[in-house]
C-alpha cells in the first residue's frame, strides 16, 4: 500500500513538473515567474502585470495543447488499462479491436473528401466506433470459440482490412494536398489542437471512465477463468461489452483529437503494473496518471528538440520499443 | 433443499441423459473419466446448457426446456469450486474471501468468522495466495464460494491436484461443511475412498448416463452396479457406531444392525456415527463358521444374490440381519461350498483389511 502511495505522489508530481516545463518552454520561453504570477492573476490573488503576449502564449498556444496532451495520454492509458485487464495479456493495446485504425479509416476518408477538420475529427470518431462495433458483432457470433480469442482474431482480420481501405484511399488521394494531410493525420499531432476540440472530446472520454472507476472490482474478476467469475456472480459477457465500450469511447475520443498515437495504451499501463500490480483500482488511476504525464512528456519534446515538429507517434515508438523489450525482460512474473 | 436434474444433450461422441433427485446433503456424481459427471454439473451451474430436461431448485427451475427457462449463471446463487482454485494473485486471502461476499445475491447467512473457523482458515487470512499449498488454496477457494451464499455449492473433483495427506485434510472440512453448516453439495469425483467417505446420495455415471442413483449404503450394494462401482475398491458401505474403543489394542468395536465390526485405528469417539466402506475382495465367506482363525469379524448372515459372469471371480451379496454385504470370491469356492440363494454362511472380514480410506463420519 506504502508503495503504491509513494508511486502516485511521485506520478503527480512528475505530472505537475511536466505541466510547468511545457508552459515554459518553446519557441518564446516563459519563466516559471510569470507562470506563477499569471495563474495567480487567473485566480483572482493578484493584478495581471505580464505583457499581453505571454498570457496570449501561455492561453491560447500552449495550454489547448497542454490539455489535449493531459487528455489523450490518460485517455490512451485508461483504455490500455481496462483492454490488457480484460484481454488478461500485457501485450494488448487499445488497438486490438480496431478502433485506431476505423478512426484512421474515417479520418482519411474525410481528408479524402475535402471535408474540412470538425468532419475529419467526427468521422474519426465515428470510424472508430464503428469498427469496434463490427468486430465486436462479428467476434461475439463466432460460436464454439473461446470468446476473447473470437474477439481478438475478428480484431485483427478486419483491422487488416481497414488498413487495406486506408493504402487504397492513400493510393488514390491527390499527392500535392491530401496525401501530407493523410500521413500528418496518421502519425498523430498535438499541434493543431482547439480549445473547442476538448470540449468535445472530454465528456465522451470521462463518459469511458465512469464505468471503468465503477466496476474496478468486477474487472480484477476478469483475471479468474471466465467460469469461476461467472459462478462467483458476475455477468462476464456483459461486464466485457462494457468494458469494451467504454474503453472504444475514450479511444476513440482521443484518437480524433490527436490522430493516431501509438504505444501510450500499451506501454503505460505495462508499466504501471510493475509498480502497483495489477489491481484495477489501484492500477487505473497511476496508469492514467503517467498516461498523460508520458504523453506531455512527449509532446513537449516534439516541439522542441528539432527546427520542425515530430510526430508523437514517431517519437512514442522511438522511446517506447527499447523501454518496452527492457520492460518485458524485467518481468518475470505472468499475470 | 431439493434438487431436481433431468438433462439431455448432445456432447460429441456421446449422448448426455441423467436424471436424479437429492434432498441436499452430499450428492455424490461417481463414474470414470469422461462418463459425462462435470457436463452434468455444468448444467447445474448453467455453464453447459442443454437440449432438453428441467434442473429445479426447490421445486423452482433454474433450466426447463419446455417451458424456456434458463436462469443465468450468475443469477442461479450456486457456488463453484473447481479441481485446482484458482484465487486472485494479488490481493490476500482475506480479501480473496471478501470476493466471494461481494456479488452475492443472498443475504450472506454465513460469516467471514464462521468460514475462517469452519475451514481453519485464522492462521492464512493475511497471506497472499501464492505462499499456500496446493490444500490451502482448496479452502480458500471452498470458503470464497461458502460467502457468496450459495443454495448449493458444487465441486468438481476438488481434490484432483492434491497429495493424499491434503486430500484427506480437505475431506475432513468437507464433512464439516456437510454437518454444520449444511449446504448442500453435489461433488464430482471418481475416487470411491472420497464418495463413501462423504456422500448421502450417489448418482453412478458411466457413457453420459445416470445409470443409477440413491442412498450410498443403499446403492453400494446393488448387485447390478458393480460393474460401476470400482470391482477393486468397490464393497458395502454400512453405518454404524462406535461401541467401543480398546486403546490398548488400538482397536474400535463398531456396532451396526447386523452386530459387530472390529476395525483398527478409527478416529472417532465412542458414541458416534460413522460409515464403514468393506471392499467386496475383503470379505471372504465360510459355510461353517471358522475356529482358530484371525479374523475378527465373523458376522453370520444368509447368502441373497449371486453375480454373473465368466471370470474368475463373482459377487456375491450376502444379507446379515437386514444390512446387505458384498463379497468377491472365485467361481471355483462357489462351486466347491455349493453356494445359491439362501445358503446361510459366514461373512469374515479382516479387521486390518479396513484402513482409514475407509472409515468417515456419518
């Protein structure tokens, strides 16, 4: 317990620490002073006395794209959380059900169609669901099968198959426009992110949560064989449909905000297991907390160690094939 | 506590079709491998659901063809416990138990105290499952199951992975379990040294049928059966109870209806009731009745059946006063003695021949 209470203090403050340098640093610094004296002015203690540039900065620049950040890295590890839990495999990540890749579809087909980027993030986010919603269809009429090996497997072809679509509309979009707004899309950003785009995206990311946070002792019966859980009282089929929308809907929230970011689902949650086991109610609020901590991490470095921006997602997968192969050396231990 | 089963189905080479009823205590599913018992508790539990039939409760329905009935798992209130345990890594035992509490549906007439005390649980409640024996984890796995409050508690072979000293261990608390707290059981197993120890009722199995099905002592010594019932290990099950323990000799008399049984090392005290299992190859038969011999139990009865077959040996089923015995002989003594129906004789039985696989509480 003394552990996993040291893990969380020090995850905050990381996380605080991480806000702070974001806000500060880029491409017109801003000391941890005026920081200070503008939250101060934000909360009303003090009088605004810095230059109407750096609260522009600080507002309107960075803080969209702070949050954004805060969101999706959480959001991406809740959702890994509750998938390597259900799926009882460490090697999951949200994407084994396809939602990445229908948001993909969706995202490109809109870019496809010059429809414009509040239509680019809709049909992201509908993509998503939707291709969950099919293999989850498909997977759960799969009789006679193990039902997760079902589900997974009808995961995999139809997410290949979405790939496919996605190469054929890649293949088909005009190269000077499209293509570079398709491949932008693809390996994710932060950069582009609004104000108005959070407001959208958080409730159906929070509206993912709620349940995961309700039914984290349901969710540890997973880890028993699917008949003992059942005989012990709990409704798994019913209990894993939820798990898989809520963890879809948070995906899919993220993922049409930032574009595809990969490994935050499945390193993050690895990794938080190591320290606190794999309780999900201890386990989801650290792995959401070095979720958003990682992601910001991240971000922040994108910005600002090259001349031009680089994708998260090249980024994430940099950092995150050598601390995932060191990580799966470290354990010994199964689920 | 009633139970009701009449199941059929379908089940790859074989045809599920048993049909029994219990009035609780421990029902006992007896029959080899692949004879069809856990489909038969599957279909209790409502992990295997079948073609046709009707499983009640109590006279209501937890499956009924006819009628489209069928309850879901999780709503049926039975508790499993499967051959191995298997219990949550992380969390202690104390906590594994409070699982059990948690999604109950009854109003948790039994308490943690009560099954910490009932399984001897006190001294593992703070440890974490990977420090238990193999045992150890059976308990925890029975007591988590006990919390959920089940109207029935089901038991898949609950002692398959366990070393003898544990498998008695754990039918030690299962006899508990039977007499204090008085849960019904229904308990899959193919050992007859488990069943005779702790059943009430057993239902034989054999090619996914029900062959059979009825009070253990009853049932024991049905002739037909023995093909069934374990030629080797297989014999009468008597009730009894102890008259007497000579200490010094290290010998217990236990009175039955039909006189005296010697019997050495019983655990248990003068006065109460337990079962004696007596293999049918250890009993031997006499026409007169033998002098100068070690054999203790010498019980005069009346030769009632005799067993068909072409082997060496048959079964004979012999009535001493109103309890029935088995005993095996060869065909070359039944002719030699002019054994048939009727034929009064001598039934002996070697003290040393009843060990402790043998004797439980009734």
């Amino acid at each position: 317990m003394r552990r996993a209470t040291l893990a969380y203090a020090l995850a905050l403050a990381a996380l605080a620490a991480l806000t702070a340098l974001a806000f500060a640093v880029g491409r017109y610094p801003v000391s941890l002073g005026e920081l200070a004296t503008l939250l101060a002015a934000k909360l009303g203690a003090a009088h605004d006395t810095l230059a109407p540039n750096v609260e522009s900065v600080v507002m309107q620049v960075r803080g969209p794209r702070v949050l954004a950040a805060l969101l999706v890295g959480a959001a991406l590890a809740a959702a890994g959380t509750a998938y390597q839990g259900m799926f009882r495999n460490p090697l999951v990540s949200p994407d084994i059900l396809g939602v990445s890749t229908g948001a993909a579809l969706g995202a490109v087909g809109a870019i496809f169609l010059s429809l414009g980027v509040f239509a680019t993030q809709l049909f992201a986010f509908g993509g998503g669901l939707a291709a969950v919603g099919l293999v989850y269809w498909i997977g759960s009429r799969m009789r006679g099968h193990e039902p997760m090996l079902a589900l997974v497997l009808t995961g995999v072809v139809i997410g290949t198959l979405l790939g496919s679509a996605i190469a054929l509309l890649k293949y088909l979009a005009d190269p000077y426009n499209q293509l570079p707004a398709i491949t932008f899309w693809l390996l994710g950003s932060l950069s582009t992110t609004a104000p108005q785009d959070l407001a959208v995206a958080a409730p159906f990311a929070l509206a993912g949560l709620a349940p995961m946070l309700l039914l984290r002792w349901r969710m540890n019966l997973l880890a028993l064989p699917d008949d003992e859980a059942r005989a012990l009282g709990v409704d798994t089929r019913r209990l894993r449909s939820v798990v898989v929308a809520a963890a879809t809907l948070m995906t899919a929230a993220a993922v049409a905000v930032s574009g595809i970011i990969g490994w935050v689902g499945l390193l993050i949650p690895h990794a938080a297991r190591l320290v606190v086991g794999p309780d999900f109610g201890r386990l989801l609020p650290l792995s959401m907390l070095i979720g958003a901590a990682f992601l910001l991490a991240v971000d922040t470095l994108c910005r600002t160690i090259a001349p031009i921006e680089i994708p998260p997602g090249v980024l994430t997968a940099l950092i995150g094939t050598p601390f995932f192969l060191w990580l799966f050396a470290l354990s010994r231990r199964g689920w | 506590m009633k139970l009701e089963v009449s199941v059929g189905k379908r089940l790859g080479a074989f045809t599920l079709e048993a049909a029994f009823a219990s009035d609780g205590g421990v029902t006992a599913l007896f029959g080899r491998s692949g004879s069809g018992k856990t489909s038969v508790l599957n279909a209790i539990a409502g992990l295997l659901r079948p073609e046709r039939g009707r499983i009640a409760l109590d006279g209501e329905p937890l499956f009924d063809a006819a009628a489209g009935v069928d309850v879901a798992v999780h709503r049926r209130r039975i508790g499993y416990v499967f051959q191995e345990g298997r219990l949550l890594p992380h969390i202690t035992v104390r906590q594994n138990l409070l699982y059990g509490r948690r999604f109950a549906h009854g109003d948790g007439a039994v308490s943690l105290e009560k099954v910490t005390e009932l399984l001897g649980l006190a001294s593992l409640l703070e440890r974490r499952p990977h420090d238990l024996s193999g045992g150890e984890k059976q308990r925890v796995a029975i007591g988590r199951a006990l919390l959920a409050d089940p109207r029935l508690l089901l038991m898949d072979e609950p002692l398959a992975a366990l070393d003898a000293p544990r498998k008695s261990e754990i039918l030690y608390y299962i006899e508990r379990l039977r007499d204090e707290v008085r849960v019904p059981i229904v308990y899959v197993s193919h050992s007859l040294d488990e069943v005779v120890r702790i059943a009430d009722t057993i239902v034989v199995m054999s090619e996914g049928r029900a062959l059979d099905s009825g009070p253990l002592n009853e049932t024991m010594a049905r002739m037909e059966l023995r093909p069934y019932l374990g030629r080797f290990e297989g014999g009468a099950v008597i009730e009894a109870h102890v008259g007497e323990q000579d200490l010094e000799m290290g010998l217990a008399r236990l009175d039955f209806a039909g006189g005296a049984l010697y019997a050495p090392d019983v655990d248990a005290l003068v006065g109460e009731r337990v079962r004696v299992r007596i293999r049918a190859r250890d009993v031997s038969l006499a026409t007169v009745r033998p002098e100068a011999i070690s054999m203790l139990n010498v019980l005069p009865g009346t030769l009632k059946a005799l067993g068909e077959g072409a082997g060496a040996s048959i079964d004979v089923q012999i009535d001493v006063a109103g309890t029935l015995l088995l005993a095996r002989v060869t065909r070359k003594s039944v002719a030699a003695l002019g054994l048939a129906p009727g034929r009064p004789v001598y039934a002996l039985v070697k003290a040393v021949a009843i060990d402790r696989h043998s004797v439980g509480w009734a």
